[in-house]
C-alpha cells in the first residue's frame, strides 16, 4: 500500500489570499480498482498571481483543478480536503453558496471552445444570459451591452455587430477568446486555464496568451495555467507547480525552477531543452512511465524512474519542503539537486 501522507500546507492568514487547496484527495472506483487521481494536493493563490502548473499526462492537473470548481461526479469521484476560497469551505458550502462562488469568483477555461458553445444560439444570448443567471435583476438590453463591451475586451473586432454571430462563424481562435469573454463576465478572482491553447495554431496561441496575461494584469485576477508548453509557462506565469502522480513535486518562481529545478522529475522535464529553444517546448518525454494509479509505489512516487535514487526512496515518501527561499521540494535528496 502506498504511503500517501500529505504535505499538509496550512493556509495563510493573508487577505489577497484568494484560494486555498489544502490536502485535496480525488480518487475514483473503477472496475480495475481505485485509481488515486490526486493524492495531497496543497497550494495557496494570491490575487494577481500567475501560476503555471506542468506536468506528464495523467499527473492529476485537470482532475485537481475539476475538484476545486465542483465539475467531478462523485461517485464515481472521492473527494477530500479543503478547498477554500477566501473564508470559505467549497467543500463543506451549502449547494447555493458553492454555486455563487464556482463560474462566478472562480472560473475555467478548457481546451475545445467550439464544443462548449451552444451552436443554436447566438454569441450574444449565451454571454448575456448566463450573466443573467449570475446577476439577477440585470435587464436583456444591459446584459447585451455586458456582452458587447465582453467582447471588445477580448478583442473580437466589431463586437457590436459580432455580438449576434453564431459559434459556426468564429474560428477556433475568436470562440476561445468568447470562451474567456464568459469567464472573465463576472469579474472572477481566479481564473483557470486548462490547456487553453492547445487546439490552435502557434501564432493565434500566442494572441490568446498574451490576451489572458493582459487580462490577469488589467483586472488583478489570478491566472492558473495548465499547459504542456514550458515555453508558455515561463512567458506567462510567475510561479510554478510541478506535478507527479496527484501531488506537487516542486514549487517556486517560474525562472528558477526552469533554469535550475531542485526536483529530478523537473531536471527531467527540462533537460535537452536549450533556453534558446524554450519558446514553444513541449514536455520532453522521460523514461520509463508515470505510475499505474491504482498502485502508486511506495515512498517517492517517482522513484523508479529516478536515477538518483537511493534506499530511503523506496521507504520514505519525500515532504513538499522549503529547499531555498520561495522553493519547495518533495526529494530527499533536493538540495543536492539544487546544488548541481
Ligand atoms: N472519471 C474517471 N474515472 C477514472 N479515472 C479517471 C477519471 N477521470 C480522470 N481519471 C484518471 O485520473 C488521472 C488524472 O487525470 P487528469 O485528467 O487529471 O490528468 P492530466 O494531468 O490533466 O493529464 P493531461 O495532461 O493528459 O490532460 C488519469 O489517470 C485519468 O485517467
Ligand atoms: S526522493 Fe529519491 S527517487 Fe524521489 S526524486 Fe528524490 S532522489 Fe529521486
Ligand atoms: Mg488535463
């Protein structure tokens, strides 16, 4: 049985201190047994922050995020731990509470826009509408107008006449940018990304990056993106989190983890990469696989694939620990690591 203490992460008492994920578990029960999707996921957002989150597939960044906006059906989804915003418990909110702060102060992106816009219905009425439902009271004729001036803001040329278009009519680039008009409606204080760009073309992803960064700067809500592009990453976010196997391996400012990681799976991650060729870096694949979910191995998760391994990591499941101002690491070995 795998240990799966947590490095609990107590929240800090800290006003812009938006949210708080302490200690989440997301496992789901399967015919193949219980897949541990999330095993002790602990971090603290700050408005304004900008936070990257890397890792292989599978390493529980969509479903850790999913947990914290409510969009796991449980069953078949186990979920534990806190996930605070502000003062409160998203966990343990009532229903109406809970849906007044997911959409509403805490938003998300996905990757398929086309696919989450209702081809029946015009631009306008969906952005309109579901600002409607967020604000009641607010007539059609001021929601259209929200909708408008949405849609300037994301830069979507003659928003006025566009305003009334149907999804068909927009590219994959334009439907992104009304996908982040609608979670940017209610003036979120977090807003999460999950792999925003991935379906677009180089050119327009970098448009809809440095459209979330100008956002995130002009309105001092926080940005959490997902992204297997350390080029992006380390354009965009100021901090990182890596993930192996449900939990954060290695934290810290975006520009030293990616020039000197304190965590093997990062140096994994970033090896061969010249900075030269940073700029649209897909995650280099490592040897050997991500762990099998339903038996995660015992002490450092990553150790089978580790090449500095030593006894104590078969045993011993490595703390998330301070390694060197703002920098954690989950190794035994993390400051030799750092160290070169
Ligand atoms: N409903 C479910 N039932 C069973 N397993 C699930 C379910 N949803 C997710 N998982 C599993 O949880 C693990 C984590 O998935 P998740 O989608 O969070 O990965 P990810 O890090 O976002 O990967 P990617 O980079 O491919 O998007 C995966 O092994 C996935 O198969
Ligand atoms: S704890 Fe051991 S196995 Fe895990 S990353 Fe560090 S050196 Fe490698
Ligand atoms: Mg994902």
């Amino acid at each position: 049985m795998a240990d799966l203490t947590p490095p609990v992460v107590e929240p800090q008492a800290d006003d812009t201190q938006v949210l708080a994920v302490s200690d989440l578990r997301v496992s789901f029960q399967t015919p193949h047994g219980i897949v541990n999707a999330v095993n002790g996921l602990s971090y603290t957002i700050r408005r304004g922050d900008a936070v990257g989150i890397l890792g292989e597939s599978g390493s529980g960044k969509s479903v850790g995020v999913g947990a914290v906006m409510g969009l796991l059906d449980s069953p078949p989804a186990r979920i534990e731990g806190q996930v605070r915003y502000r003062d409160t418990d998203l966990m343990t909110a009532s229903p109406a509470e809970a849906r007044g702060i997911r959409g509403d102060r805490i938003s998300i992106v996905f990757q398929d826009a086309a696919a989450a816009l209702n081809p029946g219905l015009s631009i306008g009425y969906q952005i309109s509408e579901m600002y409607r439902v967020h604000r009641p009271g607010t007539s059609r004729t001021d929601a259209l107008n929200k909708a408008v001036s949405l849609l300037d803001q994301v830069k979507i040329p003659s928003a006025r006449q566009r305003v009334h278009s149907y999804a068909h009519e927009f590219s994959g680039g334009m439907s992104q940018r009304v996908m982040i008009a609608m979670a940017i409606a209610l003036e979120p204080d977090v807003l999460i990304a999950d792999e925003p760009t991935t379906a677009l073309d180089v050119t327009v992803q970098a448009q809809i990056m440095q459209l979330l960064d100008e956002l995130r700067q002009t309105t001092g809500m926080a940005l959490i993106l997902i992204t297997h592009d350390i080029g992006v990453v380390a354009e965009t976010t100021e901090r990182i989190m890596v993930m192996y196997a449900g939990r954060v391996v290695e934290s810290g400012p975006t520009e030293d983890v990616v020039s000197r990681p304190s965590h093997p799976y990062t140096v994994g991650l970033m090896d061969s990469i010249p900075r030269a060729r940073l700029k649209h870096s897909k995650l280099r694949t490592i040897e050997g696989s991500p762990p099998v979910l339903t038996a995660i191995p015992n002490g450092c998760a990553f150790h089978p694939r580790c090449s500095r391994r030593q006894a104590i990591c078969s045993q011993d499941m490595p703390e998330l620990q301070s390694v060197a101002p703002e920098r954690m690491s989950a190794c035994h070995f993390a400051a030799e690591v750092l160290g070169g």
